[in-house]
C-alpha cells in the first residue's frame, strides 16, 4: 500500500479557496464563513465507495486593530476514506495569514498552515490466502502475516501567497501559489514507511459581469504537482442574478442561479449546479469519468455537495457573487 499518493481534493476547487491556499482564510463575504463538502466516488468500481468530506470555518481578526490589513485564519478537517481495506486518511489543519490592503480594492496576504496529517488502516478488514475456508475469507483465523503499525500521525505544514482584486461589482479576481507537506516527512502503515510528497498548487479565477445584465461568468484554473502526479482542472461558472444584493442596505441578502462546466486532464469532465440565497451557498456537481479507469468505473466518476454559509455582513460593493 503507498503511503505517498495524491492528495484529495475537490471538483468545487473554487467554491472554497482556502483549502488551496492558507493566504485565502478570511478573504470570504463577510468577516466570518463555514463550509461543508461531501464527495462519493467509483462507486460503480469497488463493494466501498472512496468518500471525501471536508468542513472548515475562517474569518478576520484584528480588523479594526491593523490601519492596513488584517489577520486570517480558522480551521480545516478533511476526512478520506478509500477501498475495501477502509484505508483513512485524517488532516486537521490550521490556516493564518497576514493580509496587507495593497489600496481600496486588493489585498495581498501571506500564510502558513501547521496542521496533523494522520493515516490508519483497519486490520479487520484485510484478509489472506491462509484465511480461505474454501467457502470465504474467515478473518477470525491467523492470517500470519506481521503487519506492523496500523496508524500513524505526523506534524504536517503548508504555506501561501493569495491576491484577490475586487475592482467593482462585477468584476474581480483572485491568484495563489501554494505548497502543503513542506516538511516531507514519513508516513505509511503495514511497515511501509515513504516520504510525503510535497504538494504544489496554483489557482486562478475572476468574475466578469455586465452592469446592464444579470449573467456573470466565472472562468477558474487549478494546476497541481505532486511527485509524479500532476493535475490541471479548468473552466466556467456561468450564473444569472435572480436578486441583486441590496445597494441601499449593503447587505448580501442577494439570489442567484448557475451552472459551471469543466474538464480535469486526462480523468473527467465535471458538470455543476450552484444556488446562493442570501448568506447560504449550496453547490452540486458530478464527474464523468473519461480516463482509462471509465472501463471498470462505466463512467461514473464522481457526487460532489458543498455548502457554505456567511453570516449577512455589510457589504464592501453590495456583491451579488457567489464566493
């Protein structure tokens, strides 16, 4: 079993991006949000789905202390589990950053982010040829097999840069390059011990409107390498504005409608439905699997469902985004 595998991720990468980059924690609507993601995938090729859930929570501090920025931070929980050997993979983690006002509309923050990454797998859920019956597996009997450790937990730590423009009400940008796993340390269960791959991110999306429309498009771009994998997911959100967010009260208390198609290289094509009322953000997108996995998987990728909620804070532009 390789302990150094990928990391998991999201299809929603723009949904949230301070998973990718801990210079994004308190760059949200509002001075405080939380979120939920929930993904379910292959299920069509295993007896046990691989699922995925994050939850996360951020917001500013020192807001009113610092003349010329902010302090960003909260927590992040990712929880994977994979196969039918229920191989788990458990990271808690802790973005911060220093976001200084570069002037009225952009931000430029830096971060860090110490966190636990911590591995397990269930032994009783394995079993051997010794364990045959000539009927089924019996894992009651010995498999006689020395396993070693069944889990592992070690000190893991990231970091980022993130600019984020927002140069009116329909338009605005935002850019990070990241690297989790700066420590490679190692890892691994049932005596294999491998060194962590670091991760390497890079993200990119802006937000283009027309004052005299209601349609705003989304163009997104998330590229990674990881030892020898590497990843590059683009595309689009394309959203109508059912309600602008008042420009009297300045609250986000807007309603908008979208869809977003993308394409990840070499593995699928990613299709989803977003709906924002007021502070509650609910996302729902599918993959269609068109790697050469498609065969065992008939195609069927992956459920992806996210959620996220900002309290109604006054607003800088009376925003109607969806961030």
């Amino acid at each position: 079993m390789s302990s150094a595998q990928q990391d998991r991720h999201f299809s929603m990468f723009f949904a949230n991006p301070v998973l990718l980059n801990p210079g994004a924690a308190g760059h949200g609507n509002g001075s405080l949000q939380a979120f939920t993601s929930f993904r379910t995938q292959w299920f069509t090729a295993s007896n046990t789905a691989f699922r995925s859930i994050a939850a996360g929570i951020d917001g500013k501090m020192m807001e009113r202390s610092l003349s010329n920025g902010f302090i960003g931070t909260g927590v992040n929980f990712v929880n994977d589990v994979s196969g039918d050997s229920k191989y788990t993979l458990n990271v808690v983690s802790v973005p911060i950053n220093y976001s200084i006002q570069l002037n009225e509309t952009s931000y430029l923050s830096v971060g860090l982010q110490p966190g636990i990454y911590a591995q397990r797998i269930n032994p009783e859920a394995l079993y051997f040829d010794n364990q045959w019956t000539g009927a089924g597996f019996n894992t009651d009997f010995s498999s006689g097999e020395n396993l070693g450790t069944f889990s592992v937990s070690r000190f893991d730590l990231g970091a980022g840069v993130y600019y984020k423009s927002t140069k009116s009400e329909k338009y605005n940008y935002q850019v990070g390059l990241s690297g989790f796993h700066l420590t490679g340390q190692k890892i691994g269960v049932l005596n294999l011990s491998e060194k962590l791959y670091r991760n390497f991110t890079a993200y990119g999306k802006i937000d283009i409107g027309n004052s005299s429309s209601n349609l705003t498009m989304s163009p997104a771009v998330f590229a990674l390498i990881q030892g020898p994998n590497k990843e590059l997911t683009f595309g689009s959100n394309f959203d109508y504005i059912i309600k602008p967010s008042s420009i009297y009260t300045g609250y986000f208390d807007g309603m908008s409608l979208g869809f977003g198609l993308y394409f990840r290289t070499s593995d699928a094509f990613i299709s989803n439905i977003v709906y924002r009322a007021g502070g509650l953000t609910l996302g729902i997108s599918y993959d269609v699997n068109v790697s050469p996995l498609s065969a065992a998987t008939k195609g069927v990728g992956a459920l992806e469902i996210f959620l996220k909620f900002a309290p109604k804070l006054k607003a800088k532009f009376g925003s109607p985004r969806i961030h």
